[in-house]
C-alpha cells in the first residue's frame, strides 16, 4: 500500500504547530524556505495527477501542509461562467454543506475575488460580498478569518481557493504570497486536466452520436423513429427523461410522439403542448434551444403537478430548415446539463431531422404504392371484363364472315369479297388483342392456369400459323425434326405464343419476306422452335428489354408499325412457365430469330 504523503514528506515539510509546554504556548513556525520547499514537493506530486478527481484529492490532503486553516474549499467557474461550483477540501466545508454547490459567479467572497482578480485577507463577517450562503454558514462554525485568492490559467481567471481560520487576521501577507502560487499551478493542472478529459469525452460521444445516427437512419416509419430516438438517446447518453414532440398541421400545438424515462407516467402518449406555452413551446414558438439548469427560476417553465423537474433542455428538430418539433430533455437534478449536452443533442437533432424526412417520405411513397396496386386491381379487373365480353361478339363476325367468304355467289362479286376480307382480318386482330389482354389480366391475377398434355408440334405449328393470315406477300415454311414431334405443354397458350412470333415477323418485315418456324432438337430433354424473318432486325442494345411491358423499339422503320408492346411479355410468361426459355437472336436489318425451349415428352 502507499505511505500517505504526509508521513513520506514529513522529513521536510514543517507545520505551523503551537505546542503546550510548562512556560505557554510555544509556536513552531515554518521558515519561507521550508514553505518554498513544501510548495515544490506538493507540486510535483500534483504534476503527476492524470484526472481532476486526483487533483482534488492530493489537494484535499496536502494543503493542511503549506497553509494552516481549519475550513477550505475551492470555486471552479462553470463553462458559460454564469455560476462556480464548491470543492469542499474540508471536513468543516463539508459540515457546511458547501461540497458540489452552485452559486452565482459575484456571490459571496469567491465571487469579488474572481472579478477583482486578487487575493484577499479578510474577516468573515466584514468580507466583501460576504453572505449568509457561503460565509454565514462558515461563521456558524467558528470561522473568523479568510485567505482567498484567485486561481489563474494564463489570462483566464478559473475560479478561487480559500481558506479559513477559527480566529481574527490569522493569515499574514507571506499566506497570501504562497497560496497565490499554489492556487496558480493547481489551475494551470485542472485546465489541462479537463482539455484531456474533453478530449476523450468528445471522442466517445462522438462515437456514440455515429451510433445512435446509425440506428436512427435504419428506422423507416415515423413512429418507430421517434420511439427509438427517445429510447437510444436516453439509454446511450444516461438521460433521465427524453420526449420527442412533433408540431400539429396547422403548427399551433405540439403532439408528444415519443417519451422514454421516469416522467413517462406523467405526460402520455398524445399530450398537447400549446405553441408559446412552456420551455417546449417557446422552442418552438422561437425555432431556438433553451438550457435551463434550474427551472424554478425560469419564467417560460410551467409547474407540472407530479413533476419535479429541475433542469431542462430542449432544442428544434428541423425537416429541411424548418422547424418540425422538439426534443426535450429534463432531469430531478439542479445544474444536470452543460454545453456538451447542447452541442451532442444538436447533433443528434440534425440527425433525427433528415431521418424523420426520410421515414415521411418512405410512408408517402408505401402510401402512394398501396393505392396504385388497388387501382391496377381495379383496372386490370376492368380489362378482363371487357376482353372476356368482346371475344363471343367477335367469334360470331369472324364465323359468319368466313362463311360468307366460302359463298360462292359472294366470291363472285370482287369488292363485297376485298371488304369482307378485310372485315374478317381485322376482327381476328381484335380478336387477338382481347385474348391477349385476357391473358395479362389473369396473369397479373395470379387466375391463369395451364393444362398441360402431351401435343403434336405439327398440329400446334400448322393452328398457329392459319391464325395469322399472311399477306400474298409473305411466304412461310415450316420444319420439325421428325425425331421430336410431341412436346408437353398447354395447347391453347403455346399456341398462342407461335402466333404472336409469327405475327411478330409478318409485321416487321418487309413484303415478299420469308418466314420460316422451326422445331428441332435441343437437349436431352428440350426441344427447340424459333421463328425467323428477313424484316428491320432489332438493335443489339434493345433485345434485352423488348420482353418486358410495353416494351417496344421506338426509333425507325418499327415506328411506324402500330403496336401495344405485349405480345413478347406474353410469350415470356407462358414459356417461362412451360419450364422453358425464350431469347432473341438479331441485329439491325439483319432479319429476327426468336427462339425459345419447351420440354419434350421422354
Ligand atoms: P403487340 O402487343 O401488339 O404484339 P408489339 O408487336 O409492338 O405489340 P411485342 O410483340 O411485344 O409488341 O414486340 C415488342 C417490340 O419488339 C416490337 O414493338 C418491335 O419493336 C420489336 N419486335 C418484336 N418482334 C420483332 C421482329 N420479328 N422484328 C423486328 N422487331 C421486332
Ligand atoms: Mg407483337
């Protein structure tokens, strides 16, 4: 264990002692030397003090060496000087009760030597600024008279260091001189000690404002924002209660959204705040912080029945530069914040501002989401109404035209014949756009549902090619390898498929092109149709894309041909869940290949 420093310095260091002896009182009194001497050695073992508590306590024992008193206690001026804070560095300031205490900064003795900037020597009852608070309570324990001096750090004046004796002008002009010295290089170490202090503590809150902004900008929806803010900020940074208020539309009251702490009983979920009533709607009346370290004493703060709040802090919260609401912090606790807490709950407001942003704009957009997919329920219910009620009427003219068509009074007759041609074509087309409105539609319903058997490629090739008229122009071939002729597929949706490839060609190529559809072997378990033509091609960059919705290539010769951008969705869908794949094999004006796999029957 360590020897206290008084028995290993006591070799050199000589007290002021008065001893009884037979003849009176005789008094030992340390030469100016010694005292020189007892001031260096107290300093160096101040010199290696690495915290403020340290120094407080080497102070706390030392002193009694380098100038005799009964009471001392030393006033540190706080950061915003507004008040000094009491050291008590003995027994009888602590009967006094003066440990942690705060007073104003011209209060008492303390106060006229810091602003005065020099030493005093004076009687407790006739000092300077002397009052019941700090003198009058050590006159009540038989302190008579007072040494104070200032504490400087280079220009800055700290705070002060006092002592006290129990009878009148005890101290001499030499006590001045030696605590002057003492109080000097005890400021200088305190400074120094709180700049590393800061230093450190800046850095771990800095650190902790990147965590609580880490989790705040995980957080997409207001309301487990603001909860989580009040429970981060309060549980990382030991607040005592933390509220989060949000301003009302019309930005005359403030709702509280969100409260973590021992108040929380107090003040619900909801609580109404009038704009301009209370520390918290003079924030928000003002768009300015307030720190408040003793609320009795502030004309803003409304008296809460159940509260006992002592200190307050509240500062605005800003959605792009304008004020959205508060954050309030309190605490039982007089003088519980200091600017530190200012500048880290500013921070941290910045952070909930943008946060509370992008929660707002993720729940307008899920919002606007929500009722665009009702809408394209709703129309998508609409268009297959409407394709599912077109297709009888449609069927009808297309039969009954074809008859016509077979007539051979009717075919005799030119004209009747061309217009009933083209009345038959275009109700085919019609019909083609409706059936495949009606497969998007139970697509998107999730309502579409194959039957799948076993079919005759032939058969499905040779449907789908008398479905698409060709123009005398075109001419189409196909070819099967015979090893290959049956596949596994729903007829009527593959069927669908071939036509629209070679509805594809007919449309984008040129007349007197050749169309040829293709079925082959692929592999072991995959046969392989393709549909080919000479017409415009597809630039390389675009095949990609030309399978997704309303895709469609929109520079060209291909711009003038009309289309709805639906029939290679459709194509992709229905072989996609055939098992199989589709792609496109082309370039500008090369001519197109679209091919696509489709399983085989083993
Ligand atoms: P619809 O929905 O009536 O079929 P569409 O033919 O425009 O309209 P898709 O069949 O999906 O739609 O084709 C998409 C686009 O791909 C077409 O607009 C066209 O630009 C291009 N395309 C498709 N097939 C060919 C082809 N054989 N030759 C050249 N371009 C083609
Ligand atoms: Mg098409």
């Amino acid at each position: 264990m360590e020897t206290p420093l008084a028995n290993r310095l006591s070799s050199k260091k000589v007290r002021h002692i008065e001893l009884a002896t037979g003849s009176g009182p005789v008094v030992v009194v340390p030469t100016l030397h010694q005292r020189l001497s007892t001031l260096h050695e107290i300093s160096i073992r101040l010199d290696d003090a690495v915290s403020f508590d340290r120094i407080l306590e080497i102070m706390r024992s030392e002193t009694r060496w380098l100038i005799e008193h009964q009471a001392c206690f030393m006033a540190l001026i706080n950061r915003t000087r507004t008040h000094y804070v009491v050291h008590s560095l003995s027994s009888v300031t602590d009967a006094a009760d003066l440990h942690q205490k705060h007073f104003f900064t011209d209060e008492g003795v303390a106060g006229a030597v810091m602003s005065s900037r020099t030493a005093t020597r004076t009687d407790t009852r006739s000092a300077e600024n002397s009052g019941p608070a700090i003198e009058g309570r050590l006159l009540d324990l038989g302190i008579k008279s007072l040494l104070a001096v200032p504490m400087h750090a280079g220009a800055e004046t700290t705070g002060c260091l006092i002592f006290g004796r129990a009878h009148s002008a005890a101290y001499s002009l030499e006590d001045a001189g030696i605590a002057q010295q003492f109080a000097d290089h005890c400021s200088m170490l305190i400074r120094n000690c709180s700049i590393i202090e800061d230093a450190g503590k800046r850095i771990s809150q800095i650190e902790l404002i990147n965590e609580v902004s880490h989790q705040l900008s995980a957080m997409l929806h207001v309301d487990e924002l603001l909860r989580g803010a009040a429970e981060s900020i309060r549980e990382t940074f030991h607040y005592f209660d933390v509220t989060v208020f949000l301003l009302n539309e019309d930005r005359t009251e403030l709702l509280l959204e969100a409260h973590s702490g021992n108040f929380s009983d107090f003040l619900p979920h909801g609580y109404r705040q009038k704009v301009g009533h209370g520390i918290v709607g003079w924030v928000a009346e003002n768009d300015e912080e307030i720190l408040c370290n003793d609320v009795s004493a502030d004309p803003r703060y409304i008296v809460h029945e159940y509260h006992n709040t002592k200190s307050e802090l509240a500062l605005p919260i800003r959605v792009d530069g304008q004020l959205a609401g508060v954050l309030n912090v309190e605490d039982a606790k007089l003088h519980a914040f200091d600017e530190t807490d200012g500048v880290v709950l500013e921070t941290l407001c910045d952070q909930l501002g943008s946060a509370l942003k992008n929660a707002r704009l993720y729940e307008e957009i899920q919002e606007a989401n929500i009722r665009l997919i009702e809408l394209d329920k709703v129309k998508t219910e609409f268009l297959g109404i409407v394709s599912h009620d077109f297709r009888s009427p449609l069927s009808s003219i297309i039969l009954a035209g074809r008859a016509l068509l077979k007539n051979e009074e009717v075919r005799r007759i030119q004209r009747v014949k061309d217009y009933l041609q083209i009345i038959v074509d275009q109700a085919n087309k019609l019909n083609q756009l409706a059936e495949d409105t009606l497969s998007i539609t139970k697509m998107e319903s999730g309502e579409l549902t194959y039957h799948f058997k076993v079919v005759n490629v032939i058969r499905l090739i040779q449907d789908a090619i008398s479905m698409v008229r060709m123009s005398s122009r075109h001419t189409i071939a196909f070819e099967v390898d015979p090893t290959v002729t049956f596949i596994k597929a729903d007829p009527a949706k593959l069927r669908q498929v071939v036509q629209n490839l070679i509805g594809n060609a007919v449309k984008y190529s040129p007349r007197g092109g050749k169309i040829s559809v293709k079925a082959s072997d692929y592999s072991p378990k995959e046969m392989l149709l393709s549909v080919s033509d000479q017409g415009i091609g597809i630039p390389a960059e675009k095949v990609d894309l030309l399978f997704q919705k309303y895709a469609r290539v929109d520079s060209g010769e291909g711009n003038q041909i009309k289309g709805a951008g639906l029939g290679l969705w459709i194509c992709k869908a229905v072989v996609e869940a055939h098992g199989g794949n589709i792609w496109i094999e082309s370039g500008a004006s090369k001519g197109t290949t679209i091919k696509f796999t489709v399983k085989k029957v083993q």
